[in-house]
C-alpha cells in the first residue's frame, strides 16, 4: 500500500476533470538532410583545417542529453581529422553528468553510439583534470587530463537556451569549454558563482581556456523544434563568443514553445536528462525558481510529472519544478545520481521532492482540487509527452477557442474523458 493511501483530503479527489482533445502546433521546419555532409564541409573550411597539422592527437570532446545527431556529427568529425593526417579520439566533456565517473560517462556515450565501433576512434574517458589557469577572482579552471595532454581539442555541441539563466552564452560550445571538459573539478569551481553570474564569468572562463590550452575549434549545432540538426557551424577561438551568440539567438526562434499565455495545469507524461538539463525545460514549462527574468511565459499555477525515462536511468534533476509526482516516478529515482548533480550545480532545490500520488489519475485530480480561484470542470490543462514534444498535445476544453483562432494550431478529433486505465494510469500521447 502505497505511503499516501490514506492522505486526509477535505472531500476526497471526486474532483470534475474537463475533456481533453487532440492538438497539434506547427512550428519552422527547415533542416540539415545530410548532417555528416554538413559538418564536413564546415571543418573543411580553409580556416578550419589550416588549424590542423599532420601527425596530431585530437581529442573531441561529446557531451550528453540526447543531442540529435550527435554520433553522426562525431563520427564525421573524426572521418574528417584523419582525412587531415591526425589520430583523433574521443573523450566525454560533460561535468559531472552520470555519476561523475568515468565508466558512467563513458557508458552514457555508447548510449548515443558514441563508442569505437559506432564512431572510429577510441574513447578515453577519465575523471582526472589539469589546472590550467586562474580567473582573477582566483577560481580556478581545469580542462580533462586527456585533452590537455592531446595536440588539439575540438567540442561538439548543441546551442540552445539554458534551462537557468540567460545571456548572449547560454549552453553551447563556450559552456561546454567551462563546465564539461572541466568535469566534477572544474563544474563545480564554476557553479560557485552561482548560474545568475554565468552571462559573465561563463565568457571571460572559456576565452581563458582557449587562450592556455590547445582548443583548435567547436562544432556548433542547432535543433529546429522537431528535434532536427537546423544549423552545423565550425567556430574558431578568437570569434567562437560572437558566432555562438548569433546562434543562441537563432536556436531561441527555431525552438518549440506551448501557444498559450495561461496554463492551470501542465501534464508532463515524462522527464529525463536527455530531453533536458533541468529534466522538463523551464524555457516550456515557464518555471524557474531562480528568479531569473525571460522564464515567465507561460504563466502555470500546477505541473504535474508522470515518470522518469529510461535514459535518464534514474537522475531526476529538475523535479522540484514539479507540484506533483507519482509513485511509479518516486520509485525510480537513482538518488546518487540525482544528489551528485545537483551538489554540483550548487542549487540543492533541485533534487526537492514534490508531492507523490499512488496514481496518474489521483496526481492529476490532486493538482485539480488545489488549483487557485479554478472553477471544476473550468481548468485549463495542457498535457505533453516532454518538452521537446510538442507537435502533438492535449487540451482541456475551455482552451479550444484560443486553438481555433491561432494560426499554428490546429483541433484534432473530439474531445474525450481523460482516458485513465482501471488501475489509474494513462494511455500515453502516440
């Protein structure tokens, strides 16, 4: 029996739910056909490859979070060095990510087929890092032992929003310089000055890496709101700040986004480290408990979150987002995995625990009875898969008006009944 079987509820959760109906949201849609093609070309650039000398060690840095394409932008990456004369391999540059060790980090690579066989080049992965510089603030900056001993280092990365604060560099190749290559050492120095100083010490950490190790160039990549490579571009040190700020803002107007001001109840069927840093993505979801501006559209009084996905593999980062969760979601959570994450970041809220339901349906009419000044039947509830799904979505009836008169919206069927199986579980958004 579930721990909240028995909760003491002023009238129960006979609470009335609206019908719900099939929405889909169209967003731009251009893409990269041939994304190995793409980053080819761009390393094959003359001042690209004129960076490149026969006989090298490159080590390519790969982080993690499920970016698209990236086994394809690695393993071209890697065709395109050897094609240059040099013995390129591969190492993870992601902090502190699964577990902080290196079997993890390595085990999370293969996941995205990041390994020997599925790339080309060998993978070193190791927890061990070099100091090599100080900020003048004295913070100081490390960089993976196996990239500081190679002849070159090139990152790979997707630009995109971060999930905690907002600047011209947000995540990137320049963050990913900082906080991934610098692993637990160097990710954890850094969150020291808290993530609402990283539009300043995050630029000023990366220029000083560049400056005092071998960082030949970045692969920047850019995802349209399906989930698409949009933008492949090889950025040199000395202009990698500029052309990365250009793209973040390119990556903000390709992204997805609900079409709604005001959400009394999001639905979120699942979170994971692969659809985002903070597990669901407050750019989306509109929540950041940082107080951080540019988070506050749309406006949601309740978020709800039904499981964990597999490839988050327990971390549940980001669920103190979240008012409510179920039980199937608390019992997954690997909490070691979770705190070392969190303990990083330096933002313990992180890894709070919400509310947790015995079933989706008593989570969902949990979040309904405590909405604020919400008639029942009344609610405006969004259900997603994740927050990088958003073509297809649920909308509760009182919403359907709004759908009818966006552009990019459309209606889809009638609206039905929550459609919760006899043992309370929903069935999924295909």
């Amino acid at each position: 029996m579930s721990r909240n079987s028995e909760i003491p509820i002023a009238g129960g959760l006979d609470v009335a739910l609206p019908k719900m109906a099939t929405v889909h949201q169209r967003f731009a849609d251009a893409h990269i056909g041939d994304v190995e093609q793409a980053v080819l070309t761009q390393i094959a650039r003359p001042e690209i490859s004129a960076r490149v000398t026969p006989g090298m060690t490159v080590a390519i840095g790969a982080g993690s979070r499920g970016v698209a394409n990236i086994d394809t932008a690695v393993r071209a990456t890697v065709k395109a060095l050897r094609e240059l004369g040099t013995e390129p391999f591969i190492f993870p540059a992601m902090g502190s990510h699964a577990g902080a060790t290196a079997e993890g980090q390595q085990a999370l690579l293969a996941g995205y087929g990041i390994t020997e066989e599925g790339v080309g080049a060998p993978v070193r992965a190791s927890m061990d890092t070099v100091q090599i510089a100080e900020m003048d603030d004295g913070t100081p900056l490390h960089v993976d032992r196996h990239a500081h001993d190679a002849d070159g280092i090139v990152l790979i990365n997707r630009v995109k929003p971060h999930t905690t604060f907002r600047g011209p560099i947000e995540s990137g190749v320049a963050k990913m310089i900082v906080i991934g290559m610098g692993k637990i050492q160097g990710a954890t120095h850094m969150h020291w000055h808290g993530m609402d100083r990283f539009p300043e010490v995050l630029p000023r950490a990366a220029t000083l890496i560049m400056e005092n190790t071998s960082f030949l160039f970045g692969v920047g990549m850019v995802e349209n709101a399906y989930d698409q490579t949009a933008i492949v571009e090889a950025l040199l040190p000395d202009t990698l700040l500029d052309h990365e700020t250009e793209l973040q803002a390119k990556a903000k107007s390709l992204m997805g986004r609900l079409y709604f001001s005001n959400i009394d109840l999001l639905l979120i069927d699942r979170m994971g480290k692969e659809i985002s840093g903070a597990g669901f993505d407050p750019n989306i979801t509109g929540r950041n408990n940082r107080g951080v501006s540019g988070f506050d559209d749309p406006k949601v009084q309740k978020i709800v979150v039904l499981d964990l996905t597999q490839k988050t593999k327990g971390n549940a980062t980001g669920l103190g987002l979240a008012d409510v969760i179920t039980q199937r979601l608390y019992d997954a959570i690997d909490y070691p995995a979770t705190y070392g994450n969190v303990i990083t970041s330096a933002y313990l809220d992180g890894a709070l625990i919400p509310i947790s339901m015995p079933t989706d349906q008593q989570a969902v009419q949990l979040a309904v009875k405590t909405l604020i000044r919400v008639k029942q039947g009344e609610a405006r509830i969004v259900r997603i898969r994740d927050t990088l799904s958003l073509e297809k979505i649920a909308v509760s009836e009182p919403m359907l008006s709004e759908v009818e008169q966006h552009p990019e919206m459309s209606i889809k069927g009638e609206a039905k009944p929550f459609d919760f199986r006899t043992d309370g579980t929903l069935e999924p958004i295909m």
